[in-house]
C-alpha cells in the first residue's frame, strides 16, 4: 500500500518558523501557536474534551474546507465494507487532533446514528488513520458512510486486519472527543 | 565357548528381525498419526479463520442497526407527517441517509448464508428499495418533486409496512447466527476432542518407542559386554596359545642341542665300533647305522635352525660380502653333488650385480644350499643353474635376486601350496626316495623374509622348477684406510695375569701364546675341557681362554663342570669363550652355561686386551710401550681367496715376524697330518673326527690370516654330516691343494722368507 501526502499550503512549516520567531515571546505557552479559525461552511466534524485551540465555546469546530487545507495522506486499502479495494483520501487524524490542539488518552469517535467506540489515543500516532473524506477522489454521502470516515491502513500491518480495529473504524464521523 | 556364543548370537537373529519389523511398524504409525494431528491443526486454523472473516455476530449488529435506524426514521417520518409540528426537513434527510446507508450495508454484506428464509429477506430488502426509490423524488441527490408534508405522509404507510419485516430479518439472521455459533461450536469441540484423542494416542506411541529405544540400548549393553568378555577370554587363550608354542620351540631348541650331545657320543662310539675287526656284514650295518646318524643330525640341525628362527633367537650378523667369493664358495660344495649325476652347474651373475654388498654370508649361503641341493636332488638329467641379478623391488628398493632353475620333475600348483609347510615335501613318494627334513624350505623362507626379502617358486610338472631368493640390496660404503681413528683404549691390564687356555690345536695354543706373551700375561695350556677343570683343581688362575670344541670334554661342558666346582674362589674364575662360529646363538649359550665374555676367532690382540680390560680394568702402561695400531679390517676386507692379509697383519701386531713365521710353519708342515687325519675319518665314516680335525684346522688357519684353508675347512666342518663321502674327498683334496699355495702366498707376503723354500708339492 502506498501512502501519498501532499501539502497544500504548507502549515506545518509556517508554524515551525512561527514557533521559531515567537519563542521568546510565548514561553509561558508554547502550545498552541495558531489559534483555530472559525468554521465558515457546515460543521462536519466537532473535536470536543481536552481541546487546548477551542473555535466555538468548548470545541474545535470544522468545516469540510479546514478539513481540505490540513495535509492531505491518500491509500487504498482493502475493508470488510467493500468488495473491492477502494482509495480513500483525507487529513490524518493525528493532524486534525493537533490542529485542535487535543491531547489526552482516549478517543471518543461518535457517528452521526450515535454509533459510538473509542480507541487509545497513541493509535493516532502508532498508524497513520486518516480522517477521509473523499472516496475514490469523491466526496462521500451520507448514504455513502460520509461524509467522514475513520480508516486505519489495513493493508499495512497484519495485525490491522481485525475486528477491534475494524469496530475503531467509525463511518458518518461527527464528533471526537478527546479523554 | 566362542561356539556357544556363536550360537546365541545366530539364535538371536529372528528376534532382531520381529524386533526392527514392530519398530517400523511404530514409525510407520507414529507419522501416521502426526499427519492427522496436522490435518486436525489444519482444520482447526481454517475455522478460526472462517469466524474472523466473516464476521458473522457483525453482520447480525448490521441487521440490528438497520432495524434501530428503520425504527427511527419512521418516529421522525411520522412526525414530518403531523401537521401540528413544523415539518424538519435537515433531520428528516440525516435520518433517511443514515437508514440508506445501512440498507446499502445489507444489501452490499455477503449475507446470503446468513438469511434464514432467503426468499423472504430479499422480498423484505426489495420493499426496502422500492421505498428508497420512491423517497428518493424527494429526498435524493437531485429531488424531482417537492418534500412537503403530502410527500411524506402518502410514503409513511409503505415505510410502517417494512417495520415488521425488518423486524423478522433482524430475528432471522440472529438465529441463524445462533445455530452457526452453536454449530462451530460442535466442530471445533469435535475437533478438540479429535486433537485430544490423537495427542493421547501419541504419547502412548512415544512412550512405546521411548520403551523399545531403551531396551535395545540395553540389549546392545549387554552384547558390548558379552563381546568384552568373550574379547577378553579370546586375548587369554592366545597368550596362552603363544606361551605354549613359545614353550615348545624352547623345548625343540634345548632338545635338539640336549640330543646333540650325547648323539655326536653315539657317533664316536660307532667310529671306534669300527676299529674292532668286523665282519663285511657287520660292517654293512655299522655304514648304514652311520648313514642313518648322519640323516639324524641333519634333521636335528634343521629343527634346531627352525625352532630358533620361530622364536625369534635368529639374529642376522651382516657384513659386507665379497659375493664372488659367495658364489664360489657355494659352487665348490655344490659341483660335487651336480656331478655324481649327470648334471651340468651353471652360476651366473649378471654384469650390474655389485661385488660386495651387505649381508649374512653364512644365512645367504644357507638359503642357496638349500635351493641348490633341492634342484639338484629333484633333477636327474640337464642343468642346475644359478642367476643372480638386481631389479627393483616391489617397494621401491634395490634388490638382489637369486634364481635357481632346474631341469627337473616339476610340481603341480597344489604341490607348490604345500611346500613352504613344514614338514611338505614335493610328494611322498619323492620324499621316501630322496629323504631330507622337509624343513629346508621354511627356514630358507623364514631366513629370506628376516632379511627383508622371500623366496618363491614358479614351476609346471615335468617342466622343472624355478625358486628366486631376493632380499634387499645393501651395499657397504667402500673401504677407505681410516685415519687412525682413536680406539677405545686398547690397554692391557695393570698386572701380568696367570691365564689358562684350554685349546686343543697346537697352532692355536702357539698362537694364543704369542697374544699373551705380548700383552705381558702368562699362558698355561690344557688339552681339552677336562684337563682345564683338572689343571683349575689343582692351582689358581685369573682367567680361563676356553675353546668350544675339544675333545673329551668342550667348552660349554667344562665351564658347567668348573662353575660346579664346591671351592668359590675357582668356580667363580672368569671365562671367557674362543670359538670360530660368530652366531648368536652360540654366544647365548656359552654365556647360559656361565662364561663372562665371548671371543671369535681370528683373535686380534686388541680383542684379548678389551676382554681382560672388561674383566680387570686397565693398567696405566703397556709393557712395549707402543700404542698399538688399529685392528686392521676383518677377513672380507681383502678379496685373496689364499691369504688374508689384514689377519696377517693383526697377527704381526701380536707377535714378530719371526713367531709367526714359525707358526705359520709349524701350521703347514702339519698339514699333510692333519689331511691324513680326515681322510682317515672320511674313510672310516666318522663325521664327529672329521668334524672336530676340521674345525680344529679352521680355528688355527684363522688366525694365522690362511682364508682359503680356514674356508674349505669350514665346508668341511659345516658339510661333515650331510655331504656326500665323495664330495668331502673333495673338498680334503682342495685342503691339500691348497696347503702349496698358501705357502707361496705367505712367502710372498714374507712371513716365510726366513725359510728355505720347500717343494711345492708335498
């Protein structure tokens, strides 16, 4: 399986040479160094608990364009969903947690039926889950499992292919709240 | 006893068979029996795999989640349809979306083993799916009519009529799942249970195969031990078997040397037997008496010979050889015997063949009478000949090869098997014509192989025989005069010793004067053996010079006598041998029989003094005052066959030229006696006369440097019992012959130049 990213705007620069210049300035808070802008468009996605870059009262708030502007990391992978392997693109979810500045131990992942399952948070940094968003380049309908889907990438480790992290791999994402 | 276990060890042989054919058995079941646990294994893990992938409680959270969201998107479908509550088109979307999605779920999942009542699902997933597309005017991508609250409320009745479908699809697929579950259940139970009993099974076989592996160990344990013992027992019995067989050929060797004596006692007394006026007849059985006494000793002697080469007593004294002078030595005995019949002798030694090499003269001689007289004995017309070559040998070194060929009877190949046995003659018939021991071949054979070579035979019946001797081929370096090598102090004895020689040649007892004359001790001189332990009796000497053969009394049998003596002081005199025979053996049994030191003639001045140095220690001056000059090389070193010079020159260190002229004199002006001596005894068949006169002119010739004389008469002492009369005849001519020329020689050499010339023919 091959993992391709792609930058669009290149935040993860801007915000090292930013960390750089204000150093001095901001010891007392080294984390964050960009405050989330205010979704614009419909919140898809809603990062809540132990958010330390809050957009909207307690939680970090996004729309499908912040989600678009964060880097980008597409695979195809096999899924129990879908005969066929499918291709699936969107930010990781390592980056949306730290766009929101969200820290702590458990995942809380919650679709839009109330499904509801957690999943350590050291999952975001052992795999490279993504948050996708497009299907096979498409956006996902809702009666497509959209329009948010966690996926682990399967094919990459074995160990991946069971049930416990296909149960973690929630489709019609809404909110995550970080425990 | 190695028979019996033999047999056990046969007998145990079925069993071994039973015993490797249930192991087999075992192995062949115990992989048997691992394939199926592997098979079982297999199974196992597909199963496994099969509730992993399918999922199957998954798919029944799937139908359960479609039901959940059927339920509420009918509470919210119904509410849409209330006209007292505003109509939430957002909500009513998310939740017919989110009810599609789970829809497209179940139709997409791979279910179909899932479905209870297939026709019955699909019928209510159809309904499902008209519902969508009738919804879909509204609700779908693209909405082609408006969603008002008539939309909904014509639809809500088709979607409260798929609720108790769902429903019954929801139930299905859980029971179905149940019975799956508990149908897995079962197999993997059965296939524990399966795995168990063979795991059971299989133990059991390895404890068996554990068990037999065991007992064969043990089993093989227990044969190492009886191999052991049975080695152990088998090692005893041949020691025991070579102890006797040493024991035996001792025995032979003492008896044969025991009858020895007394035997040459019975031939004396039949010489005298002779002397007291028979009659013809009587005469007649006295020679065969003789001829059978003769026929006696040779066999003693070949026992003898056989017997000590089994036990290992045979020494090889190796010298350089004038192999010249070898072949003519043995062609002067062996002529006579070729020319009684009518048989022509050829010896021949190819041009590559060295002049001298080294070996044992005497033995090489031996092997070469051996094969001449058989040739001679087995051939009645044609040649005898003799060839003598070098060749390479098989391992790479230089060989000399003795071929004798006869134009005989020949044997056939069973024959030739036999004949190097003892005991084996060519056949029996042959044997009673042509007597002999039968024992010539083995010791020929046995003395060739000590030598490092073998004999060997070729031969086709009535195509006659051909025997080859080869040994390996040693040649001496050649003699070059040594620069006075420094010997080991040849110093007399510090005090002038009272010295009894007991001798019965007066040359000898001349010569030995002289010796001790020089060395500055006092000779006394007895006859023989008895009148030395006489003249011992009657005062004391310091050292006994004591000849082996005397008459009367010997050496051997007057050192016992003497060592027997009751007064300590004379019975422990210090003895010491002379003799003209340098075997080993010889020396082994004057040193048995107690004489301290072993003299072989020609005596050299420097031999004497090193005796009487070993036995006395040496004194500080010689009484001349000369340091003597090195022994001049041995006998062989000169090849003149008439006079030995370096025994010439030895005997001149001992004595001046003027003694040994007188001796030398003395010596051949008895010699027409002496000649008359042994003829008499060829005459009166005595061979124990001709033997002692013979070795008595050998002795004295020796050491006066005569080589010629002392050879022939050593043929003659050696061939007294065996040779033919006509051939000993011959060989006391040859003595005579040469008495003239050995005149003419020491003449020459100027020992008798002090003398008036005699007439050459005497």
């Amino acid at each position: 399986m091959r993992i391709r990213r792609s930058h669009p705007n290149h935040p993860g620069t801007g915000r090292r040479s930013l960390l750089c210049l204000g150093g001095g300035l901001l010891l007392a808070a080294a984390w964050p160094v960009r405050a989330l802008v205010a979704a614009s468009g419909p919140v898809v996605l809603t990062v809540g608990g132990r958010v330390r870059m809050p957009n909207q009262g307690d939680a970090a708030h996004f729309d499908m364009t912040m989600l678009a502007a964060l880097p980008q990391t597409s695979f195809s992978t096999r899924t129990p969903w879908y005969a066929q392997p499918r291709r699936f693109t969107g930010p990781l979810l390592r980056d949306v947690l730290v766009a929101a500045g969200a820290q702590g131990d458990v995942i809380r992942l919650t679709a839009l039926n109330d499904y509801r399952v957690d999943m350590p948070y050291q999952d975001a940094q052992r795999h490279d889950v993504i948050v996708a968003r497009l299907l096979d380049d498409k956006p996902m309908a809702v009666r497509d499992k959209g329009p948010l889907f966690v996926i682990y990438p399967f094919d990459s480790r074995p160990e991946l292919r069971g049930a416990v992290y296909y149960s973690r791999s929630a489709w019609q994402l809404r909110k995550i709240d970080v425990l | 006893m190695a028979t019996a276990e033999d047999r056990r060890a046969l007998a145990r042989h079925p069993q071994d068979r039973l015993r490797y054919s249930w192991l087999a058995l075992t192995g062949f079941v115990l992989v048997l029996v691992l394939l199926a646990v592997a098979l079982v294994q297999a199974r196992q893990a597909t199963l496994l795999r099969q509730v992993v992938q399918a999922g199957d409680d998954y798919v029944v959270l799937m139908v359960y989640q479609a039901e959940t969201e059927q339920l509420r998107l009918r509470d919210q479908w119904q509410r849409a349809a209330d006209d007292r509550v505003p109509l939430d088109a957002d909500t009513l979307r998310l939740r017919y979306e989110i009810w599609v999605s789970r829809i497209e779920l179940l139709r997409s999942a791979d279910l179909q083993h899932l479905l209870s009542n297939p026709d019955g699902d699909q019928r209510t997933l159809q309904q499902a799916m008209d519902f969508i597309q009738r919804a879909d005017l509204a609700l779908g991508r693209i909405p082609e009519v408006p969603l008002d609250r008539g939309f909904v409320s014509a639809l809500l009745p088709q979607l409260e009529s798929l609720t108790a479908p769902m429903h019954e699809l929801s139930l299905g697929a859980s029971h179905k799942v149940s019975e799956q579950l508990e149908a897995r259940g079962i197999a993997v139970r059965q296939q524990n249970r399966l795995g168990l009993g063979l795991t059971a099974f299989l133990s059991v076989l390895t404890l068996a195969f554990a068990f037999i592996a065991l007992r064969q160990v043990a089993q093989l344990r227990e044969r190492r031990l009886v191999l052991e013992e049975l080695a152990t027992k088998l090692r005893l019995a041949q020691r025991e078997a070579e102890a006797a067989s040493d024991a035996k050929s001792a025995f032979l060797a003492n008896m044969s040397h025991e009858i020895r004596t007394p035997f040459h006692g019975l031939m004396g007394m039949l010489s005298l037997l002779r002397e007291t006026g028979l009659t013809p007849r009587q005469v007649d059985y006295l020679r065969t008496a003789t001829e059978s006494a003769d026929h006696l000793l040779a066999l003693l002697n070949d026992i003898l010979d056989m017997s000590q080469l089994e036990s290992g007593r045979v020494t090889l004294a190796v010298a350089p050889v004038d192999l010249r002078a070898l072949l003519r030595d043995v062609e002067a005995l062996m002529r006579p015997q070729a020319n009684a019949k009518p048989l022509a002798l050829h010896i021949d030694a190819a041009p590559g063949v060295p002049e001298r090499l080294l070996a044992d003269a005497t033995r090489v001689k031996q092997i070469l009478f051996n094969l001449l007289s058989n040739a001679i004995k087995f051939t009645d017309h044609g040649a005898v000949v003799l060839d003598v070559r070098t060749r390479e040998g098989e391992d790479g070194q230089a060989c000399i090869e003795f071929t004798v060929t006869d134009t005989g009877v020949g044997m056939d190949e069973a024959t030739q098997e036999q004949l190097f046995n003892r005991f084996v003659q060519g056949d029996s018939t042959r044997s009673r014509r042509h007597g002999g021991t039968g024992l010539g071949l083995e010791i020929s054979r046995n003395l060739a192989r000590l030598m490092g070579g073998d004999v060997s035979v070729r031969s086709r019946p009535g195509e006659g025989s051909c025997f080859t001797f080869h040994m390996h081929l040693q040649v001496p370096p050649p003699t070059v005069s040594e620069p006075a090598a420094p010997l080991p102090a040849v110093l007399p004895t510090s005090r002038p010793l009272q010295v009894l020689v007991a001798e019965d040649h007066p040359v000898n007892r001349q010569y030995m004067a002289a010796l001790l004359e020089n060395l500055g001790h006092q000779a006394h001189f007895t006859g023989n053996g008895q009148e030395a332990v006489e003249a011992l009796c009657r005062r004391r000497y310091d050292v006994v010079l004591m000849d082996l053969h005397m008459p009367v009394l010997d050496g051997v049998g007057a050192t016992r006598a003497i060592r027997a003596l009751p007064d300590a002081a004379r019975s422990t005199v210090p003895i010491v041998a002379l003799t003209a025979d340098a075997f080993a053996e010889t020396r082994d049994r004057c040193l048995v029989a107690g004489m301290n030191d072993f003299l072989t003639k020609p005596v050299s001045v420097q031999k004497l003094a090193a005796s009487l140095r070993r036995l006395f220690g040496s004194g500080t001056a010689t009484p001349n005052d000369t340091p003597l000059p090195p022994e001049p090389s041995p006998a062989w070193a000169g090849s003149h066959p008439v006079v030995d010079e370096s025994a010439v020159a030895m005997a001149l260190q001992a004595m001046s030229r003027e003694r040994l002229a007188a001796m030398v004199k003395a010596f051949l002006d008895q010699a027409p006696e002496t000649v008359q001596r042994l003829r008499a005894a060829v005459r009166d068949a005595q061979p124990l006369d001709l033997r002692t006169n013979a070795h008595a002119a050998k002795g004295a010739a020796l050491n006066l440097g005569m080589s010629a004389l002392a050879a022939t008469a050593e043929a003659l002492h050696e061939g007294a019992a065996h040779l033919p009369a006509h051939e000993i005849a011959r060989l006391v001519q040859r003595y005579e012959d040469l008495v003239p020329a050995t005149r003419q020689a020491m003449s020459a050499l100027d020992v008798l130049r002090a003398e008036p010339q005699p007439a050459v023919t005497e």
